[in-house]
C-alpha cells in the first residue's frame, strides 16, 4: 500500500491495521485494562469499509458499495 496507494488509501489502511492490532494484543491476552471488544471490533469493520472505499476510489472502480461494517452490526444485533 505504501508504494502504490494514494494518501487516502494509505491513511485508511494504517487505520484499519492499527485496529486489526488491538484484537490481535487482546486475543493474545496483551490488551490494556480498558480494552472494549465490541468497540473495536467495530472500529476494524469501519476500517476496513474505508479502506475499501478510498481503494476503489483510487483505482476508480465502480460497482456499488462495498461497506460491511452496518450489515455486521445489523445480524450481530439481530443473532
């Protein structure tokens, strides 16, 4: 991503890794006392549709969203 994203792109990508690393350190039992799985969870899923959503805007792809993270929300809250 760093090579071949653009700013946005880029910035999205630190973004969702960084929270993909907090589930990680809290799978791991290493997350600080405060940790909130449910938020951060969530946080990773936003990520990850921001990601996705300046990517295809880089590459300008078409085709309709790509955002996950309501869907998620929606059937955790609904299971």
């Amino acid at each position: 991503m760093l090579l071949l994203g653009d700013p946005d792109t880029v910035a999205a990508v630190r973004e969702w890794r960084w929270a993909v690393l907090q589930l990680e350190r809290a799978a791991r039992g290493i997350a600080d006392d405060d940790f909130d799985w449910v938020a951060s969870v969530q946080r990773a899923d936003e990520g990850r549709d921001r990601f996705c959503t300046a990517a295809r805007g880089s590459l300008t792809v078409g085709g309709g969203g790509v955002a996950q993270a309501r869907w998620l929300i929606d059937r955790q809250m609904n299971s």
